[in-house]
C-alpha cells in the first residue's frame, strides 16, 4: 500500500523554502507504489504533480492534487565491452552521490558534474551541465513510466531532445511520463575534460580525486548551501544572442563574456546581472548572492510571488541596459 498523506508541508522540500503544502502528497519506493499512487490520483480525478530532489522549483502556496516524489533506489553496471561501460541510475539517487560513487568505482565521466543537487532522474530533463561538461554528452537511454498507458518506455538520448537546460521531458512529455532511471556511457579510461579555464591544472594531469576536489572546491565557493542559505543553484539562463546582436554588444562592451552556442553565441547571465547593479542586492525580500549573481537567495522563507517578483526586477534591468532577455531555471509547482 502507498503512503498517502494530507496537507503535506512541502517547504522544507523545496531548496528555496517557499511555503507550500500539497494537498496529497506520496513518496513512491517502487514501481508498485508508484503505480498504485498513480491510479488512486486518477480515480479521484486528481491532477498529479511530480517533485524529485526540490532545487530547480518554485512551489506555490497550496499544490492541489496529488504531489509524488519518486523515491526509487538503485546503481547498476548494466554492460561493459573494452573501456566503454554503461551505468543504471535509479531516479530517486542523489545526483551528487552517485557522481561520487561512479568515480570511485573507476567509471569515469561526470567528475565536471558533481555537487550539482538534485536527484538522478532529473538529470536529463534540466540537461544539468557545469564547467563544460553536459548529462547529454553521457545519456545513452531513460526508462519512463508513462501516466496515460501506464506501460514502461525506454527513450534513447536523441529521443529526449536534450538543449540547453531543456529536454522533452520539459516540453511534450511533461504531463506524461515520469523518469524511473537513467542509463549513462561512461569509461574506465580517465580521460578529464579541462576545458573550463578554472580547472587547469597548470598543464598537468589531475587524478579523478583531484578533479572531483576542484570541482567541488569551486562550487562551493561560489554557491550557498540550500540547507543554510534557501536557494535553487543558478536561477537565470544563460541567454543566446545572434551574430549581429553580439556584434552590437561587444562594441559596447568589449570585454564582455561569450561562448559560441548553435544558434549565435551565449553570454553570462551573471556577468548582466552584475553590471546591472544587481548582485549583492536585495528586492522583495529576496537576496542576490553576493557571490554569485545568478543565485536568488530566500533568507527570509518568502512565497514564490516574492521570488518570481524579485527575478522580473532583475530581468528588466538588464534588458534596459543590454536589451537581452533573461529566462529563469526553476519549474514552477502548482
């Protein structure tokens, strides 16, 4: 039987702690529980809402319907041929544990990505990426549940339409299935990608203990910890400009950051946020890292009109200086 329960708390479920409660909420073990949970929400006529690890959200006050957390457990090495090694896992696994463990199982690959939070079946659906590396250039396959036939589906990597922090799962499959497990091509061969100018090693080498150190090291510096200052990582997109307006900013701004992207180039979202006059600033209560721009901190525990109030401040300052559009990360819930 699955846990139901009623008039759930859901704050200190979501990173940024915005007060919210779900009207049902489940925390699903197994398939069995998940299954169970998602007829029950349809019998009743309930809209279900899914909730992984919390940090890219944005909770309203009151979830109706069912929230359901899939909680399933499991790291599996699923095949090995030469130095190619394909990797299980779980939905429910912390992302920044299973980083760890793969490394230290001498399955190599996602050291860039580690203390990202959040939960591995989120992965694909964010794209999640950090220090030049993305969950897209390791997906091989995503095992799904899918609400409406209630039948397991296997999508591989081209199928999951992986962008720039989007994916289907995002777009068209959003309402429709639920991530059970990833399945990730790694390699017993260490091969470091170096490409982020903060991981040069002075041209030597790191051991995948150094990498993972550095990485961490580096996100730690510039990001708070949710469990002490509420956030949800990097809150904006790095926006994508074309060729011309590009051309247009670097003649303003010559030094201004830029990485070629298919569609133009992409420009650092915190570096705009920053010479708008924003970092370190308060609005609605909400706090700008001063450390970070692209964090939004909640000390205060403010409801997300607070904070999605405090995102278009900043957006309309820096479209008034750089006429470049900001997006936010989160998802919103409820």
């Amino acid at each position: 039987m699955f846990n139901l329960q009623r008039d759930f708390d859901l704050q200190r479920h979501n990173t940024l702690a915005c007060p919210a409660r779900a009207e049902y909420y489940c925390a699903a073990a197994s398939l069995a529980e998940l299954t169970e949970a998602l007829n029950w929400a349809n019998n009743q006529g309930l809209p279900v809402h899914l909730l992984g690890g919390g940090s890219n959200l944005l909770c309203g006050a009151f979830i109706p319907g069912l929230t359901l957390s899939p909680k399933l457990i499991g790291r599996h090495l699923l095949s090995e041929q030469g130095e190619q090694v394909e990797v299980e896992l779980a939905a429910g696994e912390n992302w920044h544990q299973a980083v760890l463990w793969c490394s230290g199982q001498g399955l190599y690959g996602l050291e860039n990505l580690a203390l990202i939070p959040g939960s591995a079946g989120a992965a694909p659906i964010q794209n999640i990426g950090a220090y030049g590396v993305e969950i897209g250039q390791l997906l091989s396959q995503v095992v799904c549940l899918n609400r409406h036939s209630m039948s397991l589906e296997v999508l591989n990597a081209e199928d999951c339409l992986l962008a720039y922090r989007d994916s289907i799962f995002k777009q068209a499959l959003r309402h429709s299935h639920i991530i059970l497990a990833i399945r990730l091509r790694l390699s017993r061969v260490f091969k470091p990608d170096l490409s982020y100018p903060a991981l040069n090693f002075n041209g030597q080498t790191p051991t995948p203990p150094q990498l993972l150190e550095r990485v961490i090291n580096l996100r730690l510096s510039k990001l708070p910890d949710p469990a002490v200052m509420p956030n949800a990582g990097s809150f904006f997109k790095n926006p994508v400009v074309h060729a011309e307006k590009l051309a247009q900013l670097l003649g303003h701004y010559p030094q201004m950051p830029h990485y070629p992207a298919p569609q133009g180039a992409k420009l650092a979202a915190a570096w705009l946020i920053e010479q708008a006059g924003c970092k370190g600033q308060t609005y609605q209560g909400i706090t700008v890292h001063p450390q970070q721009a692209l964090v939004l901190t909640n000390p205060a525990q403010r409801p997300r009109e607070d904070v999605l109030a405090c995102a278009a401040i900043i957006a309309d300052k820096v479209a008034a200086g750089f006429g470049v559009v900001l997006e936010i990360e989160p998802q919103l819930l409820g």
